[in-house]
C-alpha cells in the first residue's frame, strides 16, 4: 500500500489575487494522486500563513508524519505553495528527500537532479522578484492614496463606517452616540474604563463586533484622538508584525511608530470637541494610577509617589523575609522593568512603607487638626490658574471675539459710506457672526476645563469630622489626596507638591 501527503498553503491576499484557493490546489492534486495510484493520502494545509515563513505549524506537522510513517510521494501544487524562499526550498527539498519521499510538483515538473536543482532555484528567484516588486507597487500605491488624503484601509474605528467606494469614513449615528455617553460617563459621572464597560454591558449595548465589551476596548476608545476629527495614518510601521503568531519568543516584532513628520491625517467627521478629547486624556492621566491602586488600599501614599530619580510610580510591594513575614515597601517600577537590560533599570532604593507613611501622615496632621485653616486656604486656591490650557484657550476666544466685533463696526460704516454693497454687507455679517459663536464655543469649551473642586472640599470635611486617630486608612488616603497632588522621592528627600502649602521639602 503507497501512501501519500499533499500539503497546500495560501495566505489571505494570494487568494484574493491569484485565485489560489485551498479548493482549487485540493482537487488537482487529488488528480495527480490518482495518476500516482496511490491508495492512502493524508492531508496538511496551512491556512493564512506567508510562504516566507519557514517553520509553518501543518508543515512541520507533515515532516513529523513522514518519521513515523512510510510516505511515498510528497505532493504540492506547485514550488510557490511550499516556500517563497530560495534557501528555504532547498531545505525543505533536502528534508523530503531523507525522509524517504519523492517530492511531486502538479504544476511543475522537477527532477531531483543538479540541473532540476538549478531550475527550481530560477524559478524561485523570479517568484521571490515578482513578490517584492509587487509589494513596492503595493506599498506606492498606498502613499499616493495617503497623500491625496484618503484611507488606504478600514481603521476600524468604533462609531464611524467605512466606505469603501471613495475610501472615507461616515459617522455611523448609533455608535456616535455610545462615544458621546461614554465620555459624558467619564467626564461627568467619573466613572472610570473598568466601571463604563459593566455599563455597556448592563445596557446590552454591542461592541463593535457584538460581542460584549472589555475594558481594554473601552480605554483605546477613550484615548483615541480620532473621534475629534483628525484620523493619523502611516502612523506605525507594522512591517511583517502579521507573521509573530508563526515566530519564537525572542523573534517576535514590535510596532514601532515613526516620527511624526511622516504621519498623514485625514479629516473626519468629529464626534467630541477637542476640550473633551483633552479633559478626558487628564482625568485618565490622573485617575490611572487611582483605579490601579483600588484593590491595594493597605499602601496609603498609593497613586502619589515618584521618583526623584527617574521620574517612575512607586508602588506598593509585599517581600517576604526568612519565609515568615512579609514586610511592605514602595519601589520605582523601573526597578523591576526586566524588559531592559540590568544596567539600565532605576537605581532607586526600596522605602519602608511604615517608616514613609508614618512621615507623611505626621506631616499633614497639623493641616488637618485646624480645619477653619484648611477652608481657608483651599477656598483661596485658584486651581483654574495651575491649567494653563484654560488661560490660553480664554484670551484666545476673548482675542477673537473682540476682533470680530471691531472687524464687524467696520464692515456697518463702510455700508454707511456706501462702500460696499448691501448683499456684500450680509455675506460679511454672517460669516463675522459665525466666527463670533464660534469663539464663544471655544471659550465655553476652556471652561469645562476648569476643575470643580467643591465635591473634593465638602468630602474632605466630611472625613475631617470623624475621629483622626482611628480613621480607616481608606480615608486617610482620601484626605491625603486632596490635600497632596505629588510626593517626589528621592533617597531620604521627600519633595511634597501639595495644594497647601505649595511646595515642602523634607528629610526623613
């Protein structure tokens, strides 16, 4: 009894292009099969996968079998199918020949002789040529597409869609309005990624896919700048990130992103204000390292520490000692980084978190005992002057607003000298009054940015009342956020960046 493999591959793209479907190699090798009357076959395809990947999961699978059982013919559709690669053919030549089996072409002849050797090695050059001058012209007609600013693929961007006629996004008016709910969540309600995603779900609102939603999703929608009308492309270089499912470990690659004068962007329809897009990216900045440490509420400085050296968080780290008891510390996460090489990592010592606490805790203590103090000084904080975005945005909205109505007294007294027309009069009072709203916009806009502060002051009154010796570490932290934006360590220095007083510099 002859037995006989047929291995097939195709990828994505060669079936879109050349018709290469899985279908189509099956049936003819099945036909040379029955010209070889061979009575067993066994079948490996590798679906999706490149052929300038070497070790493809079915056809190492294919080798394996030809060790344990007697093969006689190797059949493949033609040598494109087996490798793309010059080298890589050659090996996998020499492979089937010491296993025992004849490896067959179907739409190619091959002798396994010096001068067949030398043809196949031609033809696969010519393969590997034609590959790589069909990608440049890929890749060619890509920027060309960019720079006449359309999209050179779907983003797959949650609340637009795609159109694929003139290769633009459209607002998509039922998951536009999910985007708008989901910052107005954030923004307004506070609540963080993890929470919004149980709200969508609740809500049996589906994801994009129709699945259900996980925070990760719901954080790069929160993050992406595209939903303020400004789409980047050629932004990554992903060059042959597709093919990591098929490499090791150590050879798997990285996107990367290019420098910034070579991305391209596109307008699109906004679905939020750029003030939204940016309040939101500072709650989320800010409220990181908060929802980080929720689940670790007995490190009380959780979310406030950094670095003074390399400017890192510090986080909160249980070691055990003598395998008995485990004490607790605060360590600069690049310590730990083991992604970079030892000699790089933070040199930062380890801070007994007792010994830190302690300290800081003593430090507010005073603040806290004189309340009427604390009124005092908070209430006389001007926090809007610590977001300088809210100042630039004002005079500039303010600049435009009152350029606008000089621009306009002028435009009423050249009518008045009959030096204009009256239709030419109402073109130019319109597109002024535009400008005007427009400016008033911006300038509602600067004000969202201005941080509300009274929830923050009547909480921490609240907490203030109650008994400060036994009050819960849970509110200790509470307090010590509102009172402390930054506590810089570096060594035995502590660097307070409190909101009252403004600066203190400690050692301990």
């Amino acid at each position: 009894m002859s037995k006989a493999i047929i291995y097939m591959r195709v990828s994505t793209e060669e079936q879109a292009e050349k018709g290469f479907s899985l279908q189509a190699q099956k049936e003819e090798c099945l036909q040379k099969l029955k010209e070889l009357n061979c009575d067993e076959m066994l079948e490996f395809c590798d679906e999706g996968v490149s052929g300038s990947i070497l070790e493809r999961p079915m056809l190492l699978n294919a080798l394996e079998t030809m060790k344990q059982y007697i093969i006689e013919y190797f059949i493949c559709y033609d040598p494109s199918r087996l490798s793309r690669n010059v080298s890589h053919q050659l090996i996998l030549i020499d492979n089937i020949k010491k296993l025992g089996a004849k490896l067959i072409f179907v739409r190619s002849s091959y002798e396994d002789t010096a001068e067949g050797r030398f043809q196949l090695t031609i033809m696969a050059a010519v393969d590997e040529y034609e590959r790589a001058r069909l990608k440049i012209r890929t890749e060619l007609g890509k920027r060309t597409k960019a720079n006449q600013k359309l999209l050179t693929h779907n983003p797959n961007i949650y609340g637009y869609r795609f159109d694929k006629q003139s290769d633009t996004l459209h607002m998509d008016a039922e998951q536009s309005k999910v985007v708008k709910l989901m910052f107005n969540w954030l923004l307004l309600d506070k609540l963080g990624p993890a929470e919004i995603t149980d709200k969508l779900n609740e809500l049996s609102i589906p994801s994009m896919r129709g699945k259900l939603w996980n925070r990760v999703t719901v954080n790069r929608i929160l993050r992406n700048y595209s939903y303020t009308g400004t789409l980047y492309i050629r932004r990554y270089d992903t060059k042959d990130y597709r093919l990591n499912k098929f490499k090791k470990k150590g050879e798997k690659i990285k996107i990367s992103e290019k420098p910034k004068d070579q991305w391209i962007d596109i307008e699109i329809p906004a679905i939020i204000s750029k003030s939204t897009w940016e309040n939101a990216i500072l709650l989320m900045n800010r409220s990181k390292r908060i929802y980080k440490s929720r689940n670790n509420q007995k490190y009380l400085l959780s979310g406030l520490l950094t670095c003074g050296i390399c400017g890192g968080t510090l986080f909160g780290k249980s070691i055990m000692k003598n395998n008995k008891t485990a004490n607790r510390y605060y360590c600069c996460i690049n310590k730990y980084n083991y992604d970079k090489e030892e000699s790089a990592r933070c040199s930062s010592k380890l801070y007994k978190a007792d010994e830190l606490e302690i300290v800081i805790w003593e430090k507010i203590r005073p603040w806290i005992i004189n309340k009427e103090e604390i009124k005092k000084n908070l209430v006389n904080i001007s926090f809007i002057k610590e977001d300088k975005n809210y100042f630039d945005k004002c005079t500039y909205a303010n600049h435009l607003i009152t350029q606008a109505i000089n621009e306009k007294e002028k435009i009423i007294k050249l009518f008045q000298k009959d030096a204009i027309e009256e239709n030419e009069l109402d073109i130019k009072l319109m597109e002024i009054d535009n400008r005007i709203e427009s400016a008033k916009n911006l300038e509602k806009e600067a004000c969202d940015l201005q941080p509300d502060m009274n929830a923050d002051r009547h909480e921490l009154f609240n907490l203030i009342d109650s008994n400060i010796d036994k009050m819960p570490i849970t509110f200790k932290n509470k307090i010590i956020r509102t009172l402390i934006k930054e506590i810089k360590i570096k060594n035995n220095q502590l660097i307070l960046n409190a909101y009252i007083p403004k600066r203190i510099t400690n050692e301990f």
